[in-house]
C-alpha cells in the first residue's frame, strides 16, 4: 500500500465561510437590484454564482478528505478540486522542509499548491514540469510548496530508496 499524507491543516473554515457569506450576500443584492430591468441575466448570474458556492464547497471538502500518495515512481498530488499533478519520483531534485527563507526566495515559477496556507514543504524539481491548475490551464514549475499535516515524515518517506 502506498503512504498517503494528507493536508487537512491548509484549509481554512473562516476564510471559506467568509467567502460564502460575502459571495451570497452580494448576489442577492445583484439579484435584487437587476432583475426588474435584466430578468434572465439576473437568472443566469445567480445559477452561476450559485454554481460557484457549490465548488467552493466541494474544495473546502475535498481538502479535508483529500491525500498525497507517494507510489514507488511517482506521487499523486490531487489537491481538493484546485490542483492535479503526477510528479515522477525521478524528476524531483529534492524535498525540504520549508523555512521563512525559503518561502522568501520561492522563485517565479514555483507554486503553493495548498494557498492560502503557507507551505511547510518545498520539492524542487529537475526541471520545468507541468502542473494542471484550476479551469484545465497548465503551469510549468520548477518547485512546488506543499502544507502538509506531517511535513517530516512526508520528507523522510520521500527519501527513503524506492524498491
């Protein structure tokens, strides 16, 4: 069976639940305010956003249930709903733990896959690899920040020879 390390901790309640609120609340007024003069694009506009909170919700689940699995030649980085990417064990150059330095010197084409959380993981990649982000659009990077629930165990598992 492969280890599995989830990133529950990256998700934010308070945040997710004010993004709601705020969202709800000014479609409602936008609904309110239009419909007497643009009837079905008021309609299409509050389907829409209704849509949105449905997916902020199924992410803010998804991050709860959701695991990284490291296999013998790759790990599987499904996060929540946002992000996919399958990373060759062979590709990944290193994997530290992050410190406040690091997070400074995070290049241009690195990515936090678990925003807004601050990633307590680096893996630095032997090249530009492809991670596909939210709406099917790919990023190429060269390191990748991870929160994870057990950062240090996460490393040492990753380190450990593959059979």
């Amino acid at each position: 069976m492969s280890p599995t390390f989830t990133y529950r901790s990256a998700r934010s309640g308070s945040l997710t639940f004010g993004v709601i609120l705020v969202v709800a609340v000014e479609t409602m007024v936008l609904h309110l305010w239009l419909a007497p003069r643009f009837p079905i694009a008021t309609w299409v506009l509050t389907v829409a956003t209704g849509l949105t909170l449905w997916w902020i919700v199924a992410d803010y689940r998804a991050m709860g249930t959701g695991a990284i699995q490291l296999h013998d030649d790759a790990i599987e980085l499904p996060i929540g709903k946002r992000f996919t990417a399958q990373i060759r064990r062979t590709d990944i150059l290193s994997a530290d733990l992050a410190t406040w330095r690091d997070l400074v010197d995070l290049q241009r084409d690195a990515v936090n896959l678990t925003k807004p959380a601050e990633p307590n993981v680096l893996l630095h990649l032997r090249g530009p690899t492809a991670v596909r982000l939210f709406g099917g659009i790919s990023k190429r990077v060269r390191s990748i920040g991870l929160h994870l629930d057990e950062p240090a165990e996460f490393v040492r598992a990753l380190g450990q020879p593959r059979r």
